[in-house]
C-alpha cells in the first residue's frame, strides 16, 4: 500500500475556526466585509458590499456558518458548491453577494498560505499594470463634499472645474451620473444639487413612464432631463479639454426609448461608454444598435447563465463584472464566456480598496479587460484600512504582488466606522 494519501478534502492540517462581518460607513452607502478565521494563524478577508442590503448579506452569512466551521478553507470548490446548493432556491441578489463574501475570504487564505498572490492560482497574471477610471466623478461631490473635504458642484463652472482636475492629476477616463445642480430647470426646493436616481424608488420622479413633456416641476421626468445630462457631460468635457474619455452611468433609471434619446443627444461627446443596467437582452439590443456610443452593462449579472443571453445577442459592447456580487470563480467564468464572444470586461469597483486588490486579481489574469473601475472621491478611512493611498500615476495602478489579496486589512477602522442600523439605505437621492 502506497504510503502517500493524498485528500480529496485538501489540507487535513487547516479548520475554519470562525466567521466575522462588518457593516462600515462608507459616506453615501455602506460596504460589507467577511473575514474567516483559520487555526493555522491565517486570516482572509472578503468584500461583498452592497449599498441596500447590509444586514440582509450579513445575516446570511450568519446562515451559512454550519456549512463552514470546522472545515478545511484550502478546499474552495467544495465549499463554494455546498453554499450555491444551500441557497439554490434563492439564486442570485443577496445569496449570491454572501457566498462571494465567504468564496473571496477562502482565495485570501489560500494564497497566504502559499505564500502568493491569488492571480497565481490561477496561472499568473499577463500585465503588470492597470488601467483606471475614476468612477462617480462629481457624483460622490455632489452627495457627500462634506465628508470628502471638497467643494459643493453647484454650478457649471464647478464641473467644468472638476473635469480640469480630473485631467490635470492624469486620469484619461472618467464616470458619471446624472447631477442636478440649483441653477438647473429641475431643481427644486431646498435648491440643492442631487444625483438622479428616479429608477430606484422614492414615489414621485421615478422614470418608470420614461421621458415626458411636463411642466409640472413636481414630476421629474421630461425632455428638460436631456439639457442636464447635455450640460453636465459638456461641462466635463470642456474643463478636461477633450484629454478625458467620458462614461455616463445611467443605472436602472431609464427603458430603452429614453436610453436612446440620451444617446443620440450624446453622440458628438468623446463619450467612453455609456451605461445602462436592463433585465432584458432584447431592449439592450436595440439600445446599442440605435448609436455609436459603446454601451456598457452587467454590474447586476451573476454567473454565465445570467450574462449567456446578453452575450449571444451581442446587447452590450462592454461586459461590468462585479466581484464581490458574484465571486472570483463566477468572474472567471464570465470574462472567459465574455472573450468567446470577442467582448471585453470591465470590473464594477466602486467600494473600498480590498475590493479593488480584488478586481486588480482579476484584472491580472484575464486577457480581455477593458478597464478598471475605482472611486477617487471618497471616505479617508478607504486609505486608512489598507494603511496608505494606493500609487496612481496617470490613471494606472499596479497590479499587487503580495500573498492573497496583496493587502493587509486593519479591521479597527471597520470599527470605528460602523455603519448604524437605519442609516441606509444610501441612494435616497431624490429631492425631499
Ligand atoms: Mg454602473
């Protein structure tokens, strides 16, 4: 009889000892963290934020618990499988955002335990460097200038002044939202700039009749919504000097009708994309056949039976991948599916910074990566739990090199942060 044995449930040396999450104030929306703790010294961490439904992702972590103390973190697959058969009657949304949290966490162990990055158990990394966005550009000003320690945006002149920020810190790519600034036709009492976000709820101004001729300024949605994207987006430009590729990130707020009026409106733009979020492949199409402007979307797909029908009818230009929604394995298998059908990705990172270790994992070891997403603006204690800013120059960022994730997490700042219960959710952007 051979004396090697060789387990199929991997190290026989490692046990899950415990699970831990923190809800954190991240200024307009909160991020949400596991991190697992295993006998052997070493501690992963995973992000699974979601700005809706902290406790909801949090508690069911708390569920998947007795699926996971005891066992053998190294063996990824099974434990990832035995979590999506636990929550298969819950496919997707807040499961899925649980599961990535747990899986994300095991990728970090792993790799600290092997001493190497996570992109080099999957075969190494084809770039050294990546290419970034700052992503809610103005956006994040316009909810939270407080916090980040920047001007309001209340006029044209403040965004023309952004996209001349933006361009001299060497950023060639840049997001944004729709921004209604006081001296706008649809700005209402108290008179103070607020980020458009009609499709997500919050009674009167929601978009779900699309785009109408109004003069009832208590209804929001009307053709004077396209001279504000039009201003906002030619502010930014004029201020970045056409040095800045431009994406506007329409979220769920529109049906394709209104989508293709804001596309055509925004053709002569040096538009980067823009971005629509759409349950319905078919309704994308007809989007991206209406206009020359790439058109982006997918942050809210889970896993290649989410995204196949999209990419068979070829709906998006540009595929968004977010990992903490989904996990690394899922990702994978999306940018892989995503490269069969000639179509580049884009990972969705507007969280924290071991999110953005984790995109830059990914980032690392995929051939089609179109670019990467990060928030510029944001809370100080982004930099603080990671111990320091990261090193951007013009608009590209390194690829880590350290084991797991390349990031030590300082989890006093989660504490010191805490998200508090009722705060949230944090997109209730709508005038009062
Ligand atoms: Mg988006």
């Amino acid at each position: 009889m051979s004396i090697l044995h060789i387990s199929l449930r991997g190290s026989k040396d490692m046990k899950i000892e415990s699970i831990n999450t923190y809800v954190v104030d991240a200024g307009w929306r909160p991020w949400q963290f596991t991190e697992i703790k295993t006998d052997s010294g070493i501690t992963g961490y995973g992000e699974m934020s979601d700005g809706r439904n902290p406790w909801g992702i949090v508690g069911t972590v708390e569920d998947f618990k007795p699926l996971l103390i005891g066992k053998d973190p190294l063996n990824i697959q099974a434990l990832f499988w035995d979590l999506q058969r636990m929550a298969i009657q819950s496919k997707g949304g807040i499961a899925s955002k649980a599961v990535a949290g747990i899986e994300l966490a095991l990728w970090d162990i792993k790799g600290k335990h092997h001493g190497v990055p996570v992109y080099d158990l999957f075969g190494g990394k084809l770039r050294d460097k990546q290419k970034i966005y700052w992503s809610h550009c103005g956006t994040s000003r316009a909810r939270d200038y407080e916090i980040l320690g920047v001007d309001p945006l209340n006029s044209r002149q403040d965004v023309i002044n952004l996209g001349k920020e933006v361009a001299d810190k060497g950023y060639t790519s840049l997001k944004t939202n729709i921004i209604v600034r006081p001296d706008s036709p649809l700005s209402h009492p108290p008179k103070e700039t607020y980020v458009f976000f009609g499709g997500f709820g919050g009674g009167a101004g929601s978009t779900d009749q699309g785009l109408e001729y109004t003069t009832d300024k208590q209804t929001f949605i009307n053709y004077e919504l396209l001279d504000v994207i039009e201003d906002h987006i030619s502010a930014l430009q004029e201020g970045s000097q056409g040095k800045v590729t431009i994406g506007l990130d329409l979220n769920f707020n529109f049906k394709p009708q209104a989508v293709k009026k804001i596309c055509n409106r925004l053709e002569k733009y040096n538009m980067m994309w823009v971005e629509i979020d759409m349950y319905e492949p078919d309704g994308l199409r007809e989007i991206t056949d209406s206009t020359d402007i790439p058109i982006t979307s997918g942050e809210n797909l889970l896993g290649v039976t989410d995204y196949r029908p999209y990419f068979d009818k070829r709906s998006m230009d540009v595929a968004m991948i977010d990992i903490p929604w989904q996990g690394f394995i899922n990702s994978k298998e999306v940018a892989s599916l995503a490269a069969s059908h000639q179509i580049n990705v884009a990972p969705h990172n507007y969280y924290s910074h071991l999110s953005t270790m984790i995109s830059l994992n990914l980032c690392a070891n995929i051939p089609n990566v179109r670019i990467m997403e990060i928030d510029i603006d944001d809370v100080p204690w982004k930099d603080e739990m990671i111990g320091g800013p990261l090193d951007i120059k013009n608009g590209v960022v390194d690829i880590p090199t350290g084991p797991g994730w390349g990031v030590d997490i300082d989890t006093s700042i989660f504490e010191k942060h805490a998200w508090q219960k009722g705060k949230g959710p944090g997109y209730l952007s709508l005038p009062k």
